[in-house]
C-alpha cells in the first residue's frame, strides 16, 4: 500500500515537498488574485487531500478563506477526522448537513429511481456538496477549491459534475505519494495520512478496493510507464472509459457556411 512505501522513504519519482508546496502556495495566490476572489473555499471531508488543501489555503489566505464539512449520511468518523483538522490549523469552518436535501431530492425522483445503492444515488452526494460549495464561495467571494489528485484524474475517480465542479485543482499535478509527503510535511495529523482513502460514498467503501488498484501502482504507472501486465491493463482502460470527465461538453459545430448561405 501507498503508506507503507512512503514511510520506508519517498520513491524516486516523488518530487520533494518542501518544494511543492512553495509552487502550490504561490499559485493559489495567483489563481485568487486573477478571478478576483479574496480568498478559497474547499469541501472538508475528513481525508488526506482535502486536509493538505485546507492547509494550504489557510498558509496563503489566512482566515479569508472556509473549510465546509458537508455530511450526507456519512460516518461520524470522517467528521471526526475532519475537526482534527480543524484544530491543527486553526481553520475557519463550516458544516452543512445535506442528509435532508439528498432525501428530499431522492424522495422527488419518479418511480423506483430512489431505490437500492446504485452509482447514480451515490453521486448525487458530491453533486449536492458541489452546489453548496458554490453556494457559499459566490456569497462571500471564496474561488472553491477542488481536492482531486493527479492519480485520480488518471483513473477518472472522480464524480463528473460533483467533485471535479471546482475552479482550481491545487493538487492536480500531484501524484498521491506526493499529496501524502505534502502532508506530514505541513502537519497534517498522521491518522488522516494513514487512513485508507475513500470518498465515502457508503459505509466500507475504499477508493483501491473500488478501482481495482492501488494508489502506489498508479503512481508507478504515471511516473514511469510501467507495472504489472494487470495493473498497466485497469489503468488504461480506465483513463480511455474515463476521457470524457477530463473534457468539456462536445459542441455540435453548424459551421459559418452554413449561416452564409440562410444569410
């Protein structure tokens, strides 16, 4: 697993993190000074790149920025693990509980659509959290801040519309060994690093057990191009299935010819 190679020594890929985590700093500032914003805003879910990006944002904005804890039916662990957090770095925060929202939306849907624990219930959670984050970074001039990795990305493990809907990815060039050296260099408390990483879609859920692959694999893939026959294989197939999250909207193109001749 990913944190056992970390704690044995950072592999030869992973880049150091003092260093990245000047870079990252600086182009947050960038990012919010360009859109006009006077500081971010990111979803606080109790893991490992949610926990580094609350910490950066706090080491560029100070207190003009907002952590959100935003539970859906979620473990009071996470919520835990999120305070933790919290208190660490002395973040500004928030919670707004969407249980009632995401019951309400379920209890609207026609016909047997609510029923079961099917993909599409589930990512109607990051959706809802999405639109709650955007919600609060209009109201206050907040840029919302995405948490996705560079290994996520690859694999598309992410919700299209949920938790890719953000107006930067701080850690988006970073692979996950990365975010996890970034981590315990800013003090981010060494049970959230070590914690297996999920997005807490349901109770057990794992993002490795859930891809097939484990983080430190795909790592070794990005960086280098190679691994096993069998973990080269899910992840390409992966990153081809994946391709249209990484994309915007196709347009259906008429052409000016077209508006010439009607002309």
């Amino acid at each position: 697993r990913l944190q056992d190679i970390t704690e044995s020594g950072p592999m030869n890929y992973y880049r150091d993190p003092a260093s990245l985590i000047e870079k990252i700093s600086s182009w947050i500032k960038e990012m919010i000074g360009l859109s006009g914003r006077s500081g971010g805003i990111v979803g606080l879910s109790g893991g490992v790149d949610s926990a580094v990006v609350a910490a950066l944002l706090k080491k560029v904005c100070g207190d003009r920025m907002l952590a959100v804890m935003m539970p859906c039916h979620s473990m009071d662990e996470d919520h835990r693990d999120a305070m933790k957090v919290v208190e660490a770095f002395d973040l500004p925060w928030a919670k707004v509980d969407l249980d009632g929202a995401y019951d309400a939306l379920l209890d609207s849907l026609p016909g047997d659509v609510s029923y079961g624990n099917g993909i599409h219930l589930s990512n109607v959670k990051p959706r809802l959290r999405m639109t709650t984050l955007y919600c609060l970074g209009q109201k206050m001039g907040l840029l919302v801040c995405g948490t996705g990795n560079k290994a996520e990305l690859t694999m598309g493990y992410f919700t299209k519309h949920g938790d890719s809907g953000v107006d930067i990815l701080p850690l988006g060039d970073l692979l996950k060994g990365e975010v996890n050296l970034i981590a315990r260099e800013l003090g981010v408390p060494s049970g959230i690093i070590k914690k297996p990483p999920s997005a807490g879609l349901w109770v057990g859920q794992t993002d490795e057990d859930e891809m097939g692959v484990t983080y430190s694999e795909i790592d070794r893939y990005i960086a280098t191009g190679k691994g096993s026959p069998r973990s080269i294989g899910i992840i390409e197939r992966a990153l081809v299935r994946s391709e249209h999250k990484r994309i915007t909207p196709p347009i259906c193109l008429i052409g000016e010819e077209n508006r010439k001749k009607q002309g």
